[in-house]
C-alpha cells in the first residue's frame, strides 16, 4: 500500500493490470497480486469490525 501512495506522490502510478510484489518477512513469503485486485479487495466489504477498521486505515493512508 505503501508502495502505491509512493507512485502516486510522483504521478507514476501502476495501472490496473500491473502486478505487485508484496514480501512479508518472518519467515518470508512473497505475494504478487494485480493492482486491480488489491483495489477491488480494499473496496470491497469487510467481514469484521477489525477488518472495516484495517480497509479504511489503508484507505485514508493512500488517501482514496
């Protein structure tokens, strides 16, 4: 998420269909997953309160 609020600040921002690498560390795992879908995911409903609190903390964060 981080990531794309970089590319934006820059007016670089990846299209729809550009493929994202995320690594998780601890033990590490790597994700990639399109543009499109971690948009639709965070746009999407949530299944806890936890969850609609974590989408909108990311939202306000890339300041969608």
């Amino acid at each position: 998420m981080l990531a794309l609020k970089a590319f934006r600040e820059v007016d670089c921002a990846p299209g729809p269909a550009s493929q994202l690498s995320v690594d998780v560390r601890n033990p590490s795992v790597t994700h990639t997953l399109s543009k499109q879908s971690v948009e639709n995911w965070l746009n999407g409903g949530a299944k806890s309160p936890k969850e609609m609190m974590e989408k909108q903390r990311l939202r306000d964060l890339l300041g969608t």
